[in-house]
C-alpha cells in the first residue's frame, strides 16, 4: 500500500464517522422534539411560541404569575371556611356557580384531597371571572 491509498482510507473513515456522529444527533432531536431535525443547521429548533419568547410576550413574569394564582387559591380557602349564609350572600356578588361550587368544597372534610381539589377550581374560576385578588377581597371583607 503506498501513502496515497492509506490516505484516502483514512478520508474514508472521517467521512464515515461524521456520518454516523450527524445520524445519532437526528435520531437524540428526533426522539427529543419528535420531529426530524431540520435541513439548515442554523435554523431555530423551536419557533417563537415557546418557552421565554411566550413569557416574555406576556407581559408579566412566571413568578409574577404564580404569585397572583396563590392568592386566588388562598382566596377560595377562605371563602369554603365562610358559614354557607354568608357564602350565599357573596352570590349576587360573584355569581351563583361560586356559591355551588363552594357549597359542595365545604361539605368536604378540610383536610381531604377533593377538597383541595375543589378550592383549586374556585381559585380558577376567579381568575377566569376578571376580578383582582383585592377587588374580591373587598366584597368578601363588605
């Protein structure tokens, strides 16, 4: 064998391992993302609906976020602690399906899962109605 043919054995063999090395990193995107990974390598994997360019969009940060859905949770802790007649009162308020959904929370036994349950629901409800944490907390303090 002279110097040209181990030279081109060997321009072969890099060839081949770069080969195998871009087959195994399709096959990880592949199994990660679920998708192929795309032609051009300096394309974006993912588009600008996820992760931090979502949040960011927003306007408020995650832990903003998670800070405001605590205290609509602590909110519907204190309003399934409420005596029913005052829950009833609260429904011209916020609404007849909150007094349903607390009535059936404080039937409950405080400390059982579906009761956790059931708070979590009314917390969702009440962010979904478009009152603030203090706005409610003024008609239940009034």
């Amino acid at each position: 064998m002279g110097t040209n043919e181990v030279t081109v054995l060997r321009v072969k063999s890099t060839a081949v391992r770069a080969a195998t090395a871009a087959r195994r990193v399709d096959e990880r995107v592949r199994r990660v993302t679920g998708t192929r990974a795309r032609e051009k390598s300096d394309a974006p994997l993912f588009s600008e609906g996820h992760g931090r360019a979502r949040e960011e969009s927003a306007g408020e940060s995650r832990n903003a976020k998670k800070r405001i859905a605590k205290q609509y949770r602590e909110i519907a802790v204190r309003l399934t602690l409420l005596p029913p007649k005052r829950v009833v009162k609260l429904a011209s308020a916020l609404g007849s399906d909150f007094v349903e959904l607390v009535s059936q929370a404080q039937k409950l036994p405080r400390q059982n899962q579906a009761r956790s349950r059931m708070e979590a629901l009314i917390a969702k409800e009440l962010r979904s109605c478009g009152l603030s944490p203090d706005q409610i907390d003024e008609i239940i303090k009034g």
